[in-house]
C-alpha cells in the first residue's frame, strides 16, 4: 500500500509511458481529506504537503520489514474439468443416490460508501520480548487467522488508505496468490503498485518514475504468501480480541532500519480481513481498510506482469 517513501538500495527509476492508463485499468474517485486532530499527541515533523506529500506519505512504510524469505512460485493452474461426461437421465439409480447440490450463492451487496478506518492509538506500547507466550484463546485466534489467511487464492474489492498526515485515499486492489498483487489509487492520485511474485514496483506517472523492491522486504508478503502459520511463520507480540475484531501484532527488528509492526484486524463473525496497520521504525501509522470483498473473482493475469522496458501501467 501507500506509505511513507524513503531511499531503497535497490530503487530503481524510469521514464514512464505519457499515454497514462491503458484501457480496461481500474476506474477513479476523488481523494478524500481527513483530518487528524489528536491534539494531546506530541508534536511530530511536519508531514509534506500537496499531491506529492500524499503520495510520499505512503510508499516508504511497505518496505519496514526486514526480508525474511524469497517469494513463492507461481503453481501451475489447475485444468478445467473435462466435457462429455457421462449424462445421467432421471430414471438412472445412480441420479436417485446423488446427494443434493449446493445452491448458488447470494449476490454479494456492494457497499457505496467506504467504512471507516479504525486508527489505533497512536500512543500505544507493545511491548516486545523474545519470552512473550499465549493462552489457549489467543493460540486458537492465530490459527483461526492463518487457517483464513491460507484459504485464500484469490482477493479482490476496494480499500480506503489513511496516512500517517490523515490524509486519505481510495482504490482498487486485486490479489493472486502466492506473491501477485496489484493496488490502483482513484484519480487524481498517479500511483499504482504491482508484485509479480518476485518484485514490487511502485509507479509514479506524475514523476515519471518508478520503483523497484524485492517483494520479501515488504509485509505484502504475508498476505501473499501462499500458506502461513502466524505463530511460527513470524514475530507475534500481541493477540487480542473484542466483540468485533481479532488483533494480530507482528513485529520485526533490523540493526539498520530499526523496529517496525504490522497490525492484521479480522473480523470476529465472518472472519474476513478488515484492515492492517503498518507503523513504520519512526512510529509513523499508515492504516488501510478493505471492503467489498470477492473470493470468487480470478483476475487478469497480466494485470501483475512487470514489463522492465515499458513502465506503462500494464491491462487491467
């Protein structure tokens, strides 16, 4: 996601295509302003500001993590199941023993407007220690959150980002698993992120730039991973639940670039992932919320293909 954008040894910048989007891309909305008004914070440095400040607030927080393992490889797909099976006719035993079929799914209700991000406390101190252990309950809602997390293939639907400034962003994300991602900002924001499983790229049109860091430096690549056991996959430090949410804290440690977290929030009656909060090693919060979310729908894959000749934004 978007997030506070600092220097990568491996950053790499090019002339993008003028064109701007190629047709079938995503479609746009206008950024939303939200304002943060936690006066009894203590004072940070100022935030940049405009179109390029948004944009900076974000990129940089993806790459907070320290790299922990090279991405997965893509599985060949499954082939479609074979035509010309054998009809069964009503007077047919066999059609007499057939267990009933499921019916089709309800239609999924869009929701028009975005909800509302949950901020976390921006005062809040986990403590990190290597002793750190888990009861029963919270044991059993780490396995619940890897068991949803590993049942994933497919992932697409919309988000809304805020900023560590409070400014906020809508879009469109699409996921295919292990390792592709693809995020698209609404207009007038010109980023867009691709991970084709090795790498992510991060595309400025306005700037004319882009670029390019390993997939496994970025907390993307717990989301894209293609199974996962939180508890032994990674740095748990806190698990707590309420009522609506399961609160997963997963934090990582680097000599250079300091300590950084990652916050996964599911929901407690659907179990679906409704949002994550990356706190970069400055303490900076950039929080991004999914909605509208389908499982069923398989994406384009060229929508994740990363051409290193033309920086164009690829089909959608």
């Amino acid at each position: 996601m978007q997030i506070a954008r600092r220097e990568s040894r491996n950053r790499h910048s090019a002339t993008v295509a003028a064109e701007g989007w190629r047709a079938g891309s995503a479609a746009s909305a206008q950024d939303i302003a939200l304002t943060n008004d936690s006066k009894d914070l203590a004072p940070r440095p100022a935030i940049l500001t405009g179109l390029r400040g948004t944009i900076a607030a974000g990129v940089g927080l993806w790459l907070a993590f320290a790299p922990q393992a090279m991405a997965e490889p893509t599985p060949v797909p499954k082939p479609s199941p074979k035509s010309g099976e054998r009809q069964i006719s009503a007077a047919d035993p066999a059609r007499q023993t057939r267990p009933p079929q499921p019916q089709p799914a309800a239609p999924m209700t869009k929701l028009t407007t975005p909800p509302e991000p949950i901020i976390p406390d921006p005062r809040r101190n986990v403590p990190a220690s290597i002793f750190t252990t888990f009861d029963a309950k919270q044991k059993a809602d780490a396995a619940r959150v890897s068991a949803y997390l590993s049942s994933l293939s497919t992932l697409v639907g919309n988000f809304v980002q805020v900023g560590p400034d409070g400014s906020k962003l809508n879009g469109d994300f699409y996921i295919m698993k292990p390792g592709k991602v693809r995020f698209e900002y609404d207009s007038p924001s010109p980023i867009s992120m691709i991970a084709d499983g090795q790498s992510l790229v991060v595309r400025d049109r306005k700037l004319a730039t882009q670029d390019v860091y390993p997939l496994s430096q970025t907390p993307l690549r717990y989301l894209l991973s293609d199974k996962i056991d939180l508890l032994r996959d990674t740095n748990v430090v806190a698990i707590s639940s309420d009522d609506l949410y399961i609160s997963i804290i997963i934090e990582e440690k680097n000599a250079v670039i300091g300590t950084s977290r990652l916050m996964l929030m599911v929901g407690v009656k659907d179990g679906q992932l409704k949002q994550w909060t990356v706190t970069d090693p400055q303490g900076y919060d950039t929080t991004v919320a999914i909605y509208n979310l389908d499982t069923t729908r398989r994406p384009d894959p060229t929508m994740f293909k990363i051409d290193y000749t033309d920086y164009s934004t690829p089909p959608g």
